[in-house]
C-alpha cells in the first residue's frame, strides 16, 4: 500500500477506445473513502477533459493542414512563374508550336509542348 494512501480512484482519459491519460485521485483519511457518486463526478470530468483535449488536437491537426495547403498554393504560384510562356527563340530556325496542353494538379502544372523547327 503506498504511504498514507487509504482511498484511491481513477479514471481514462480518452476518446473512443484510444485512451491517452488518466485522472488520479487519492486520499489519505481513513474515513474520506471514494464514493460511487465522486466516481461518476470524476468520470463526467474526466470526459469533458477528454474532449477539450481531443478538440485541441483536432484544431491542430486542421491549423496544420492549412498551412501546408497555403504552401503548396505558394509553391504553384512560384512554379507558375517560372514556366515560360512562349517557345524559345534560337536564332537562325523558324520554330512553331504546333500544340500546347497544360495539365493542373494542385501543386504543380506541366505545360507540353510539341514543336517543329524549321532550320
């Protein structure tokens, strides 16, 4: 028995079955022995946590998602920048683009181009 321990009570902290913490409590007067009414005192407690816990993760979790999708906006955006918007010009050829077809994703866009010079 732990030192001067005399009544013990606790409960998961969780969400579903995944249970990440626990709530303890103890007391070490013989007589303040737990109830059944402080164990459902404790239970509700220990759900409200669980859930304000859970809500925290879950506000992470869609901060983080926002962020990496500004960034591959960003990213696309640069990329969008740095592709050409016409054909090279090499001096001494007659070049002509013959076709274009631009595929788009989320992150990136390839430009195709088919050509046929002329020299």
């Amino acid at each position: 028995m732990l030192q001067g321990v005399r009544s013990v009570l606790a409960v998961p902290l969780g969400v579903e079955s995944k249970v990440f913490g626990i709530i303890y409590a103890d007391s070490p007067i013989a007589e303040g022995r737990f109830t059944e009414d402080h164990l459902k005192v404790l239970t509700t407690l220990a759900s409200v946590a669980a859930i304000r816990v859970e809500n925290a993760r879950l506000m992470e979790a869609r901060l983080q998602q926002e962020r990496l999708e500004r960034e591959l906006q960003l990213a696309s955006e640069i990329q969008q920048r740095l592709q050409p918007t016409a054909p090279p010009h090499v001096a001494g050829t007659n070049c002509r683009a013959s076709a274009f077809l631009v595929m788009r994703s989320a992150a990136t866009t390839t430009i195709l181009l088919s050509a046929r010079m002329v020299v």
